[in-house]
C-alpha cells in the first residue's frame, strides 16, 4: 500500500463498494524516522510547523493531533512507540 498521515496520505481511506465492514488501519502513523530506507530529505512529520500550530492551538501534542486527524477519517491507528513517557501522553489515563 502507501503512507496514511497527514503529510503523505495518497492511500484511499475509504472501503471500497461492497467490502463495508472493512477499517483502513493506519501502522506506525506518526512515522518511523529510524527505519533504515528512509530519505532524509523527507520532511518529519512530527517537527511539522502546520501540525505543531494545530497542537498548540488545541492544547495538544503534535503526536496526539496526528492521531486524531486519523481517527476522524474513520481510519483505525495503531500508533507505534518504546518510549514510556509518549505513550503514557498520546493515550492518557490508559497507562
């Protein structure tokens, strides 16, 4: 398939006639900077100024604005993260 977040969502979000039922899922939707085939001209998603200004004016985080964004497209995300302390802010109360 392709990338699904908002700097680079060229996959169709919506299911196809006659597969209703099915959700777009969204793997690693905040990007994964350290894989080993990224370009690193490609802008990181999550040092976004336009997604950085979103967050501040919401009162949230850029990962967390991602995320919604996401979510409302109908799309489900599986955020992926091994740092504590981000998982602990992009799902509050749940840790």
């Amino acid at each position: 398939m392709g990338s699904n977040q908002p700097l680079n969502s060229h996959v169709c979000a919506r299911v196809p006639p006659g597969l209703q039922g099915l959700v777009v899922t969204a793997y690693s939707p905040l990007g994964s900077p350290d894989r080993p085939f990224v370009d690193p001209a490609h802008p990181a998603l999550l040092a976004n100024p336009v997604l950085a200004a979103i967050a501040v004016a919401r009162g949230r985080t850029p990962a967390q604005s991602a995320l919604r964004w996401q979510v409302q497209r109908g799309i489900g995300v599986i955020p992926k993260s091994v740092t504590p302390e981000r998982i602990k802010v992009r799902h509050p109360g749940r840790v």
